[in-house]
C-alpha cells in the first residue's frame, strides 16, 4: 500500500472531521457555528499535515539516496 502526503493528510483530516461531526450528532448537538468550526478545523489539519507529511517525506527519500 503506497500512500502519498496528500492522501495520507486527506485521510487523517477527514477521519478527524467524521469523528468530530458523529459525536455531535449522537450528543445532539449539532448547530451551524460548530460544523463551521468543523469544517476550518478540517482545512487547517489537512494544510499542517500535507506540510508535515511532505517534509517526512522528502526526508526519508533523502536518507534512502545517502544509504
């Protein structure tokens, strides 16, 4: 199975965005302000990660050149 970044993060943010949105929906609480803080939650996660994901990504393919 061979994941990129981007997929890695799309699938983490959007696991992260379900969750959030399930528990609120078996709590009952669900309200517009927090499925719009759900949804800038998801685009911020899915930038940090993609970002993270990359730099990992760039470094492990460096280490694998120097081996």
């Amino acid at each position: 199975m061979n994941l990129s970044y981007r997929e890695m993060a799309l699938l983490l943010s959007s696991t992260v965005f379900i969750t959030s949105f399930v528990v609120k929906f078996i709590i009952f609480d669900v309200k517009l302000t927090y499925m719009i803080r759900d949804i800038i939650m998801f685009f911020a996660i899915y930038m940090i990660a993609k970002s993270l994901f990359f730099m990992i990504d760039r470094i492990l393919i460096n280490f694998r050149k120097i081996m």
